[in-house]
C-alpha cells in the first residue's frame, strides 16, 4: 500500500502542532512540514486553501483537513 502524500501547515512551537508532527511519527508518516510563523508564503497558501487562518492544518493527497488537533 502507498504512502499518502502529507503535507502539514504547523507552527514551530505550538503543542497542537507538535501533536500532529507526533501522530505523523508514530505512525511513520513522511511529511512536508511547512513552517506557518516564519514563511508568510506558507501562512498565505494555507489560509487560501483552508478559507481560514486557524491551525494545524493537514493535507492528504490533496484534501484539507482544516484546525486539527493531534
């Protein structure tokens, strides 16, 4: 079975966003983490997607699953 592509939208600090990238290595899921805080391109791009600036946001395989918690 393949991998799903992931890609993360996190905060460096944030414990919601340490929660997710936890999940993502339990599980042993390859992830893109994309840094929200310190890329305003990053911050942009997930706003565009998600139509709200709240997060950890996480995308699989093209579908964004908006404010999730680890």
């Amino acid at each position: 079975m393949d991998k799903p592509k992931i890609v993360t939208y996190l905060k460096p600090t944030c414990g919601w966003s340490q929660g997710v990238r936890a999940i993502m290595r339990k599980y042993g899921l390859p992830f893109e983490d994309r840094d929200i805080i310190n890329d305003a391109a990053q911050r942009q791009k997930m706003i565009e997607k998600s139509g709200q600036m709240l997060s950890p946001c996480v995308e699989i395989n093209g579908v964004l699953l908006a404010d999730v918690s680890g």
